[in-house]
C-alpha cells in the first residue's frame, strides 16, 4: 500500500453530508465536468460544480442553469 492509499483509508468525514459533496465532485472532475453551474448529488441534493469553467453566474435556484427563472433569481456579474 503506497502512502495515497492509506491517507484515503485513514481519513474521515465529519458528517454524511461532507461524503456526498466529496463523491458528487469526484464524478464532476471524473467525467471533466466544466460546462455545468451545478452537480447532483446521489442524494439528490444541488452542488456548485467546483470545476465549473463557464461565465460567472449568480443563480439562487440550483439545477436551473438560470432557463425560464426570473431575471431576479438569475443575472450575470456586474449587470
């Protein structure tokens, strides 16, 4: 066992919610995620995409990538 192997088996996660985070940006770097504002997660809970490589959005609705929401829930930077 190399030292990555037992650092990734000595490690714990505070809080099963912490596990899901971790394993929704795992399957976003994965599949080279850069095109998606957001991840879902396993447990169907809305992540930003820490890969993210888009325009800066503020979008207060997760999931939508801002389509058919009001332009108050979704705008871009600086507007």
């Amino acid at each position: 066992m190399n030292d990555q192997e037992r650092e990734e088996l000595e490690f714990t996660y505070s809080t099963p919610a912490e596990v899901d985070r971790y394993d929704a940006e795992l399957g976003a770097y994965n599949r080279n995620d850069t095109t998606s504002r957001w991840i879902l997660s396993d447990r169907d809970v809305w992540y930003r995409n820490p890969f993210y490589a888009g325009p800066p959005y503020v979008c207060s609705v997760p999931g939508c990538d801002c389509d058919g929401y009001p332009e108050s829930q979704c705008r871009e930077y600086g507007d």
